[in-house]
C-alpha cells in the first residue's frame, strides 16, 4: 500500500523566493509524451534549498544527507522558534518516543524523525541548547527550546550523522545505543587485524578463526572513540 504525507507549516509566509545552493554536477532529463517543446533536457540539480524567512528572522534550509531530507533551522536574533509549527498532513498519528524521535504513523507504516539538537557558535565554540518535540492538535508538532543568547543566531538540526568504525576485512554492526549525554555504544562482529581499538583495550588485534566481539564507544560528535 501506499501513502502521501504532506508537511505544512502553519503560519509561514506564503511568498517565499526559493534559492537553489550548492549546485550538484548531476543534470536531469525528462521525456514525456510525444512533444519536443515538453520535454527537459540536462535539468540542474542542488544539494541545497533555502527558504529565506519561512517565518520572520527564521530562514529553512532543506538538504539530502545520509538518503534522508534534512530541515534545519536558523533562528537570527529577533526570530522566535515557537513560532515554527508543522503539519503532518495525511498522518493517522504521532507520538514521541524515549528517544525523543518523533514517531508519524501513517496507513503504510511509520516514519521516524530524529530527535532535536540544537546549539549556537558562541565565541568560536559550539554551545548546546535544550530542545523538543512537542505535539498539538491537528497533527501538529512544534519544538520547544530552552534557554539560549538572544543576540546570536540560533540552530535548530534534527541529529543526522554518521562516521567510520571498522577495519579492512568483513565487520558488521549489530547493535547500537546512546547513553545520556550522547556518546554512542556500537556492538560489533570482525575479523579485521585492523579494527579500531584504543590503547588498554581487552585486544587489540583479531585472534583468527571464528569473528571476534567488539564493543565500541564513541564521543557524541562521533569524532572519537
């Protein structure tokens, strides 16, 4: 079976000038019916949307990451983030689950939405700011925000992220969680030599025959282990 899910944001300007960035060397063609002057050759294609001031001082800037659509959020200082509201249309129900994601079911299955984070560059560090999902009538979700610096701009980026954990032989991830503070706990199978390990590890190379065990923990940035 199939669905349609539409996304509709309430209250948002209705004269919005859509600006194509990052273009992409990929080009599209489409060739339908039988007339030439109908058809699109060599169409561009961008990595990139912005909708400049979806809501006042809120620009959306929509991009393709990981094969998921991303939305984020720039709030300059002036704009209010609880005035982004969003309609599920065509949504059978949401939920919010632990994990803070949010659950859109739809007649077809349901959809998962990363959970919130949001932050600010403050000084040449990145400062983060407590935020969630918050559900209304209608099928409405807005994003509560916590306290942040008025005067400087302020993102709000559902999590999309990813790293490289392995080695040069066959590794497969098995389980993964994320503790409180966000680092990240991988369980893993390999027969790699090369693994990544730290020092102190319980082994730090592949004891041959069967895969070895390997649990992996990295900082919240993925940036480490």
């Amino acid at each position: 079976s199939q669905a349609i899910l539409r996304l509709q944001f309430q209250g948002a300007r209705r004269d919005i000038k859509v600006r194509a960035l990052a273009e992409s060397p990929a080009r599209f063609s489409y060739f339908r019916g039988s007339d030439p002057e109908k058809w699109i050759s060599g169409a561009p294609a961008y990595e990139k949307l912005l909708y400049p001031d979806l809501y006042p001082e809120i620009d959306l800037l929509v991009s393709g990451q990981a094969g998921k659509l991303k939305n984020e959020y720039i709030v300059r200082p002036g704009g209010d983030p609880s005035a982004i509201a969003i309609r599920f249309l065509g949504a059978k129900g949401l939920e919010i689950n632990p994990r803070g994601q949010l659950r859109i079911h739809i007649s077809s299955g349901t959809i998962t939405e990363d959970a919130p984070e949001c932050y600010q560059e403050i000084g040449g560090r990145r400062v983060p700011v407590g935020a969630s999902y918050r559900i209304e009538e209608g099928h409405t979700v807005r994003i509560d925000v916590g306290a942040y610096q008025k005067d400087a701009e302020l993102i709000i980026d559902p999590v999309i992220y990813s790293t490289f954990l392995g080695g040069s032989e066959s590794d497969y991830g098995l389980a993964m969680d994320v503790d409180l503070i966000g680092n990240v706990y991988v369980a893993s199978i390999t027969s790699s030599n090369d693994f990544s390990v730290t020092a102190g590890a319980y082994a730090t190379t592949y004891n041959g025959g069967a895969y070895d065990i390997v649990v992996s923990k990295l900082n919240s940035s993925l940036s480490a282990l």
